[in-house]
C-alpha cells in the first residue's frame, strides 16, 4: 500500500502544478478509486465486488467535494444547475410567445415540478454519478492491465445477477411509509423517495436480467436483445413494467419456471 499512496501523493502534486488547486479534488477521487480497484483486484475479488467498492469510493468523494464547494466556495452545482435549466426553459417559453404560441400554465407547472424533483433526488443522482464513474474507471484501467499480463478475472454473465430477495422486503417497507403524508422537504421526505427510486434502479436491473436469462434459455438473437434493451432506454413505461418484472422474479424465481 506504501507505493499505492506515494503515487497517489505524487499524482496530486502534479495535478495540482499542471492545472490548478480545483484540479485536486478530481485526482484525488480517481486516486483513491485507482488503488481501490488495484488492491480489490489483488485480492481476487469478483468485478461485482469491485464495482461496488470503487462506486462507494466515488460517492464519498462526490459528496465531500459537494459539501466543501457549498460551504466553503459558495457554490452549488446542484443549484446553478437548475437555474440553468429554468433560463433555458423560460427562454424557450419566450421563443414561443415571439412565434404566436402561447405556453400552457401546465406545461409551466409540469417543469417546475420536475426541477423539484431534481432537488429532492440529488442523492440518487450522486449514487448514480459514482457507479457510471467507476464503471467508466474499470473499463479503462482493466484493459491496460490485461495488456501488463495483470490477472483481472471477468465479468460474470449478467443474466445470472440477481440482488438480494431482502431488498423486496425494504420495497414493501418503502410503499407502506409512502402512504403517510410526510411534509416536502424533510428528512423523512427525502429518505424515502431517494430510497423508492433507488430501488426501482435496481429492479430494472433485474428485469433486464431476467430478460437476458429468458432469451439465452430460448436463443433468441443477441442483436434481438440488445436492440430491445435500447428501445426500453428510451420509452420509460417500458422501463416501468421491467421493474414490475424484476420484482416479480425476485419474488416468485421466475427463472426456475423457464
């Protein structure tokens, strides 16, 4: 671990002379994430494992570095984020008016409820930020150290994932806490709706598993199935029922009826 850290030092030195002072948080996160991958490979981990460990290397990261810059930078992405949205739309909104057309008052209701949304889900946004980044930071690196004869195992079929069947029993938990009005804006609030999408994340996960599953016991086409998977990316009610299906066969193991 001693080479690890030096060259984790010696990274942020250099980060910090070639670019600047804001460039030591990303090194910093993708340094640590590095050595996490590295001492996860050495010790044979599955990449599952890895992934799940460099995810939750990520999301501190992302959440420390969020809590400085709003506390000590006076900058808040999340919120500059959505100002630039609200701009964007009311710039759209006044195209419209220059052309004749009149927005409706529900449209107008519409986004602003979305970018509320957008502020009560940031924590889901962080979790999701940190997987596709580690995701990303194993894609490359493992490559590399295939070509450096490095042992990297492989990744298990995906249609043999599946998550834990307590996760069903916090879902169930979840849907009988929705029920009882809660103030917007509270922490009890926020915890269950970032918790409920959280979990509709990972049951579409699971449905999509369980559609890989079901296609290689029937040999359908690859290209059938990808092709399908990216129709289902782009119709959301599509995604919907995949979830239902997830929750259905981690329920009742689909998998042992095929």
């Amino acid at each position: 671990y001693a080479y690890a850290l030096l060259l984790l030092v010696a990274s942020l030195i250099i980060s910090t002379l070639i670019g600047s002072l804001l460039s030591l948080p990303v090194a910093l996160m993708f340094g640590t994430a590095g050595i996490a991958i590295g001492v996860m490979l050495a010790k044979n981990k599955s990449r599952y494992m890895i992934l799940l460990t460099s995810a939750l290397i990520f999301l501190m990261n992302i959440v420390i570095d969020y809590v400085i810059s709003v506390k000590f930078l006076q900058m808040d992405i999340i919120q500059e984020t959505l100002s630039a949205f609200r701009q964007s739309f009311e710039t759209a909104m006044q195209i419209m008016k220059g052309m004749g057309q009149t927005p409706t008052k529900q449209l107008q209701e519409q986004f602003e409820q979305g970018l509320e949304l957008i502020k009560y889900v940031t924590p889901t946004l962080f979790v999701i930020a940190a997987f596709l980044l580690a995701y990303a930071t194993m894609a490359v690196s493992i490559p590399i150290l295939k070509r450096l004869k490095l042992p990297v195992g492989t990744w298990p079929p995906f249609r043999d994932f599946t998550l834990p069947k307590n996760l069903l029993w916090c879902y169930l938990l979840v849907l009988v806490i929705s029920f009882i009005p809660l103030e917007k804006g509270t922490f009890a609030y926020l915890a269950v709706l970032n918790v409920y999408y959280l979990l509709q994340l990972l049951f579409i996960v699971q449905g999509f598993s369980f559609l890989y599953y079901a296609a290689n016991k029937k040999n359908v086409p690859k290209g059938i199935v990808i092709g399908g998977t990216i129709l289902c990316l782009f119709l959301p009610f599509l995604l919907y029922l995949i979830a239902i299906l997830g929750i259905i066969d981690l329920g009742f193991d689909l998998r042992k009826r095929i």
